[in-house]
C-alpha cells in the first residue's frame, strides 16, 4: 500500500530529469496504488457517515423522551437564552401557574412573581447574566388559584465546546413548608428567649473565672443590682462561696477524666443582696462548651420566699398554658397510662371534640383504622418502658378529612424519675406526605426511563462505593445487583484497565468535578467491549458532594476505527523512521509547511515548532543555501516537479546528506501545494565514501602484488647503471693513480658514472611514482609514452618468459586527461595479465600486441596475447571483484581496473581471439572533465 501523508519541509529541490521515461512509468504507478487506497477510504467514510446518520436519528428520539421526563417529572424546569429571556417552561410549571407557553415565554414568566419579589429576582438575575455563574435565589411565585408560595430558584449556565453560554437551565423548588418551619422556630426561639427574660427565677451565665456575662432582669428582684450591673462582675458579689464550689467539682471532674458536662440541681448557697441581708437560695446550673470557652447558666432561686415563688410558678404555669395555646400546633400533655390530660386550643378545634371525648381517642375514631392498631401499641409500650416514641399517622379533622401527622411525645419526670406526664406534639406533615407520595410517583417513572433507556446508568455513594444499576446495565453485564454492589463491578472490567480506572475513579472521588475515562467492559457472553465512562457529582446546598451519577457508553466500534487510523499513521511513521525519510507539504502561496514526525527528527527540530524557510535555511550548509533558494524560487514559479540534494550542517559540526523529491498538486480548494519526501542519505554517503576508500586500498593491493611480481625486472633495471656505476668508478681510480694521472679520461669516465646515477635515480622515481600512494591528479597523459614506461619496467620480466612485444601505436595520438599512475597501473594489469596467459605455452611463439587508436571521441587501447584465453561466457565475470581463473590469483586486478576506467568515463573490455588467446582493451573519452575522477 503507499500512504501520502501531508507533513511540513521546505521546497529544497532539484530540477527533475525529463529524459527518464521510467521515473514517470514508476510515478503513475504509485499515483494509482494512492488512488486505490483513497477509493478504499472513501467507502470507509461513508460507511461511517451512515452511521452518523443512524445516531444522529438515535438521538433525535432520545431528545423525545426526554422531553417527556423534562415535562412529567414534579419540579418547575424552565429554559431561558443566553440574554436572559424565556425559551422553554415545562408542562409542570405551566400547570402550576396556569400560564399558557405564549403568556410565560420571552419576559412573561415575571408576571407570575410577587410584585415584592420581583425586583430583587431580576437583580440577582442580571448578576448571574453577567457573571456567567450558577445562582439561586428564593422567591414567591403565584399558584393557578392566587395563592403563594415560597420557592427555590436554581439557574445553572450550559457552555459550548469554547465556553461560551449557549442556555439557561433552572429548576424553581418548592420550599414554602420549610419556610412556615422556619418562621416557626424562629417565633418559637423569640418566645423562649421572652420566657427567659420573664422567668421568675435569675438567670445568670458566667464563665469558668466566675464572671457575669448574662443576667436576666427577675436579678434585679432577687438581689438588688439591674441585669447591666452585673455584668462583668464576679459571681462571688452575690455568692461568696460559689467560685470555690464551681472549682472544686471542675478539678473533681478533671480528675476523673469525665466528658460529661458539669451540671447542679437545686444547690444551695447563701446569697448576698445589695443592702448587705443573706438570704439562701437554691441554684440549678448546667455547662455549655464553645469550643474552648465553658459557660455555666444558673437558675437561682429565693427559697426563703417559697410560697411567693410557687405563686410565681403558677403564674408562669398560666403564662406557659396561653403560650401553648397560642401555638400554631397540637399540643397535649398526656397521664403516666397515656390518658389526655390537658390539651391546647389549637388541637380541640381540630378535632372539633372536648377533653373527655378525647380520653378515649382509641375508640372514637379520631385515628385512621389503618394506623390505629401501630398507633395504640406504641403509646402503649412508651407507657411500659418510659421512652419517649415518634410515629406518623393519620389523624380526623372535625371536617371528615384524614390528614398526616408527625406525633412526638416526650416524658416528664418527677424528684424521683418517675414519669409523671408526656408532652405531646402533632406537627400536621399532610403536605410533606403529599410531596413525598408525589416524589415516589416520580422516582418510578424515572427508574422506568432509567431501567428502559439504551445506555449503562450507575450511581454511587460519597465514596465511590455503587448503590443502583439500571436494568440495561445488568443486562449487559450478566451480574446480579447484589454482585455488583459497592465495588463488585471491577470484576467486569478488563484486568488491562482495571488499574487505570479504578486509580482514575478514585482521584476523581478525592477532587470533585466531572470526569470521563475509556476502558474495556465485559459483556455478559465474555465479549470485552469499549466504552467511556463519565461520572457527575450532585452537590448539597453547601457544596458538599452526597451522590455520583455515571453512564456508559459503548464506542467500541468508534474504537476499532480509530484504532485502523492509529495502526495506518503508526505503519507510515514506522516505515518513514526506518526508511529515514520524511514527507511534507508546502501550500502556496501561503507559504504554510507541514512536516512529517521523522521530518522534525532529520533536521533535529523540536516537534510541533512552527517550521519557516528561515528556520530551515538555519540548517542547511552554507554551500547549498543557494541551491536550496533557487529551487524555492522555481517552487513558487510552479514547476510541476522539483529534486535536488543538499547538505545539512548540525549544531554539533556533523554533516548531513539529503535527496528531496517533490511535486505540484491541488487539493480540494484548488490551492496550489507541494507533495514531497525527504531522504536522509548519510548514511549511503558514508558507504559510497567508505566504498571509495575500499577501491583504493584494493588498488593499493594490486600495486604491491604487481611490485612484488616485477622484482626480477626491477632488479634487472637498477643493476645494470649500478654496474656501469661500479665499473666507471674502478677506471676512474686507475686513470688518476697513473704518473702522471690520465685526467681527461677521468673526467670522461665521471661523466659516464654520473649519467649511470641519473638512469638508476629516472627507474626509481618511476617505481616509486607507480607503487607509492598519492593523492589522485588530472594531468595531460601521453599514451603512447605511458605505455613504453611501463614496457620499459616490465622488459626483464617480459624477456626472461620468452615474450615478443608488438607495438602497434597510432601516429599523432593526442593526450588525453587522467590520473597517469592510475592508467599506468591498468596498462601493467593488463600486460602482466598476457605474460601469465602464455606462460604454459611452448607450441607457438609467445606474442603480445599492443594496438592504440583513436577517433573524435575516444582513444582506444588493446592488448592482444596467444595465451591460453578463456571461455566466451566467463567475459562479464572476469571484471567482478574476487574472480579469477588462476591457480594463485586474487581476484581484484581486473575488478580494480575497470573501476579505474569508468571513473576516467571510459570502459574495460575482454574477449577470447578466434585463434589462442584472448584480448584485453579499454577506451578513454578524449575531453574528459575532472570531477570525474572523484568517484575513484
């Protein structure tokens, strides 16, 4: 398959070949492999695209039904645009306030708002519009029937993918009960707070120095100082003896280690009043702590004034009789054996009934018959064991109706514990019972949907621990609820994930805040499938998160394709990495480069930096700068095709090769772009150096063997001026030892001595000009000349194997351009190759001929032996590196030579004579340029 991938690089190219009919076969090819593949993808989308449609119709119908929930469930829901106005109210709330959808929608809801409600609403809602944040605030809204009611308005911001507030999403609460509650207590704690400024007795708090910090008014009568007075002031200015006590029991409780707070009943101490007089007074005290601090309250009473004081209390006892009846609830007091004793006003009217009619409650039927065999159990076991019972049942209003109430009856004891009275109250839950029915009703429909509804829903406790699944859920998994309960659902998912999900969910449960995950979820047949998992916390008034709620989604087959995508990009990364190519694209005329991940790893650049011509002219060699503007400049000109090589130079000095190959197309908006790859060919580079060098070291083998070879002659060369050399010498000395010396014929004999040196020191220079290393030369070459120097260092050799040398040398043959020593060496190759053909033959002459010629274009050399030859098939062999068909032979003279030639652009021949022998030759370009020698 071939893969194209758009990535980055610059156009560092070179002008294409348009003479290679091939390169063009080879590149519609692979335009037709990449056709392929896009057809192959193109059904790949719109199989995809189908099932786009398939979910886009799947969530079309999801969007329905849960219109339906939004419209059934019981709670006001409402919608509202970005701006602030109305777009959507649920049924609910339009039931509730009896606006139709046109009168409610825009800014029409207002009008269903208490008019002192309204400008604190929009207020706070233009806030919430501003700040984009969630918000709630309470408010009174009118019912269908003119009646208010208090609610809770929650408004929570819906966000696009960038953030931005698309909707308004709110839910109005009902919390006129709790309102009614509240206002309640808060009386409740008014006239508490009434009773204890009013009570007959002192009150006074001081704190653990002693000091006065409260002091009700009823001190002023019963010690002489106003309540201010006394503040401040130590507790020891009206009880000498009470600081001392306090210590004693706090260090008596401190000893024993005991939590329990400090409490007195009826102590007694004699107290001091403002005119100086004692009087004894019984003190009830009870411990409040307050983080560190401990406050001790003290109710104080003038004992010696007994009947005043019991006076008091049946005073206080009428005002407490006319404070319950004016509680807004049913209240009682009940005898040890639970018959009524006394009973508020507010519960009489009720029950439109007397006193004595309610004695006998059990059998009037006062008390639903459904809840009165629970209801006279109860009150009968608190009778037996004396603790206090709360029990809900429904009680008969004068009217006939049945309503819901919550009834709390607590003992009161006597001196001696015995219980000598219940207190009883009925708080009226009608509507709570109503509510709570209504939310029941509602939870069923939900479990319904959510049991129904085509994906996996959970939710969890605080912890993280699991309390419900929906029914598809345990469909899909096989567990029971009991087996997946709290953690029992890790055992389904794929042990791969496990860890992973589980260390996720957990940092999720620690953080608080959305979150989703994808893991692989085993499928009641064993099948793993993918799915995500996403995960929200409900979060209390406060902030404190009390539920999780999740759903799982199956993106199985969303995985597999991403997954082909995933192997296809890592297949094409992968064979780029190893390849050491890169691929990119060049937009024009933007000027927008992308490039391939191996791209940034050739060039060294960080991946992902923005990639410039600037940045990549940062790297290439200063030599090739340029070559690499040229090419861009014809780039944007709009050549169909661009290659070139060029150098990098890294950070670090290193150098690198690269081969850049690109070509012009258009994409689907018709723009203008450069498809290309780069080549990091370093290393190919270092081999065809490092080939080079193994071409000259060969050579350099087949120098020393031929020298070795050739000793005989050398020898033969040398001693022969040597001699001369020995022998001018020895006459010189006779000549000059004579009387009178023979100086003439000395002089003449030192001449022939030193032309006999000159000759010895020509031979060697040649030796060593033709066996040494050196540096390959270009320089004018005479042929002809080469060919009798090397004659002229074989002669020895050539005459002592009996060999007749024919030359057959073209007349006015032109110099040619070349390395002399390297041709010299392919010449000696060649005549040393002819002597060993012959040197087995005895039944004919032993002949060699060598023949030049030349023409426009080349000159031409052969060397013809009547050696043994070879076989005609063996032609093309005898040129490769370590063949050779003699005995003693290694094989690299020939491979050696014919790299000699075609560095020099010529070529090396051989074939067989149709008599013996075989015929070696090479030609040679006559105008030969000098770059071609650097290959040898």
């Amino acid at each position: 398959m071939v893969q194209i991938r758009q990535n980055n690089l610059s156009p560092l190219t070179s002008e294409p070949d348009p003479g290679s009919g091939s390169r063009a076969a080879e590149r519609i090819a692979e335009l037709e492999q990449v056709n392929e593949v896009l057809r192959t993808e193109i059904a790949a989308l719109k199989d995809v695209e189908s099932r786009l449609r398939a979910s886009e119709e799947s969530l079309k119908q999801s969007e329905v039904k849960l219109r339906q929930v939004i419209d059934t469930i019981p709670t006001l829901v409402w919608c509202n645009l970005p701006d602030g106005p109305n777009e959507f109210l649920n049924k609910k709330w339009l039931d509730y306030t009896g606006l139709s959808r046109e009168e409610a929608s825009g800014w029409g809801w207002q009008a269903s708002f208490h008019p002192d409600d309204l400008g604190p609403l929009m207020k706070r809602w233009q806030e919430l519009l501003i700040t984009e944040e969630p918000g709630e605030i309470e408010s009174r809204i009118r019912q269908h029937d003119g009646a208010w009611r208090w609610f809770l308005i929650r408004v929570e911001p819906f966000r696009d993918e960038s953030g931005k507030v698309v909707r308004w999403y709110g839910t109005s609460t009902d919390i006129h009960d709790r309102k009614r509650t509240e206002e309640a207590l808060r009386q409740s704690e008014e006239k508490y707070r009434v009773v204890i400024e009013a009570a007959h007795d002192s009150v006074i708090s001081i704190d653990e120095r002693g000091v006065v910090v409260f002091a009700n008014p009823v001190v002023e009568m019963t010690f002489g100082y106003a309540s201010a007075e006394l503040v401040e002031k130590s507790i020891s200015l009206l009880m000498p003896k009470f600081i001392s006590r306090l210590r004693e029991d706090c260090n008596e409780q401190q000893a024993e280690a005991c939590e329990q707070h400090l409490n007195w009943k009826d102590v007694e101490f004699t107290a001091i009043h403002a005119n100086g007089s004692e009087f004894p007074v019984e003190v009830s005290m009870g411990e409040v702590r307050t983080g560190e601090q401990r406050i001790f309250t003290c109710l104080i009473r003038d004992v010696s004034e007994r009947r005043l004081s019991e006076e008091a209390l049946r005073q206080s006892a009428r005002s407490l009789r006319s404070l319950v009846d004016t509680i807004p609830g049913l209240v009682c007091t009940l005898s040890p054996d639970m018959r009524l004793e006394f009973s508020n006003h507010t519960l009489l009217d009720f029950f439109g009934k007397t006193v004595e009619e309610l004695q006998n409650w059990e059998f009037i039927g006062v008390v639903h018959p459904d809840d009165l065999e629970r209801t006279i159990t109860k009150s009968r076991r608190a009778a037996e064991t004396g603790e206090a019972y709360d029990i809900e049942h429904r009680c008969l209003r004068h009217d006939g109706v049945f309503r819901w109430f919550q009834v709390r009856a607590l003992p009161v004891r006597g001196n001696e514990e015995q219980i000598v009275r219940w207190c009883v109250l009925l708080t009226d839950i009608e509507d709570r019972k109503l509510a709570e029915d209504a939310l029941l009703a509602s939870e069923r429909k939900l479990s319904l949907i959510i049991n129904t509804m085509p994906a996996l829903a959970w939710s969890t406790q605080p912890d993280g621990s699991a309390d419900f699944f929906n029914q598809t859920w345990i469909d899909y998994t096989g567990l029971s609820r009991d087996q997946a309960h709290g953690w029992g659902w890790r055992n389904v998912v794929h042990p791969e994930d496990a860890s992973r999900l589980i260390g996720y969910w957990q940092r999720l449960i620690r953080e608080g805040g959305k979150g989703e995950i994808e893991a692989r979820f085993r499928r009641f047949d064993g099948e793993f499938r993918w799915f995500l998992f996403r995960a929200n916390p409900l979060l209390d008034e406060s902030g404190k998160i009390i539920k999780w709620y999740g759903t799982n989604t199956d993106i199985h087959d969303r995985k597999l394709v991403e997954e082909k995508v995933r192997l296809s990009e890592a297949f094409l990364a992968d064979a780029q990495r190893l390849a050491h190519v890169g691929s990119f694209s060049w937009r024009l005329p933007a000027n927008q480069i992308e490039w391939s991940e191996e791209l940034y790893r050739i060039f060294e650049f960080e991946p992902g930096t923005p990639i410039t011509f600037d940045l990549i002219g940062s790297r290439i060699h200063p030599e090739d700068l340029p070559l690499m503007y040229d090419k861009m400049g014809k780039g944007q000109d709009g050549v169909s095709n661009i290659e070139y090589e060029e150098r990098l130079l890294m950070p670090n000095g290193s150098i690198k090769h690269l081969h850049l190959t690109a070509y012009l197309t258009q994409d689907e908006n018709n723009t203008l772009r450069y498809i290309g790859t780069v080549h990091d060919i370093t290393q190919r580079k270092a081999a065809e150096d490092a080939l080079a060098e193994a071409r000259a070291e060969l050579a350099e083998v087949a120098r020393v063997s031929s020298l070795g070879m050739l000793t005989a002659s050398i020898a033969h060369e040398v001693n022969q001026p040597l001699s001369g050399i020995i022998t001018n010498a020895s006459t010189c000395l006779r000549m000059l030892s004579t009387d009178p010396p023979d100086v003439q014929g000395a002089i003449e004999t030192a001449r022939r001595t030193i032309r006999d040196g000159n000759r010895a020191a020509d031979v060697i220079s040649h030796l060593r000009s033709l066996f040494g290393r050196r540096q390959k030369t270009a320089e004018k070459v005479d042929v002809a000349e080469a060919i009798r120097e090397v004659i002229a260092i074989s002669l020895s050799d050539i005459q002592r194997n009996r060999i007749i040398i024919q030359e057959s040398l073209a007349v006015g043959l032109p110099p040619i351009k070349g390395d002399r020593v390297q041709l010299q060496q392919v010449i000696l190759n060649l005549l040393r190759n002819a002597c060993e053909a012959m040197r087995t033959v005895q039944d004919r002459p032993r002949r060699i001929i060598i023949k030049t010629e030349y023409d426009r274009e080349s000159i031409r050399l052969s060397m013809e032996d009547s050696g043994v030859g070879f076989k005609e098939e063996l032609a093309d062999r005898l040129f490769a590196s370590f063949f050779t068909t003699k005995h003693n032979g290694m094989g690299i003279g020939l491979a050696v030579s014919r790299s000699i030639i075609q560095a020099h652009g010529g070529d090396i021949w051989a074939k067989p004579n149709e008599g013996p022998g075989a015929t070696f030759g090479f030609w040679i370009p006559r105008s030969l340029e000098a770059e071609g020698l650097s290959g040898t």
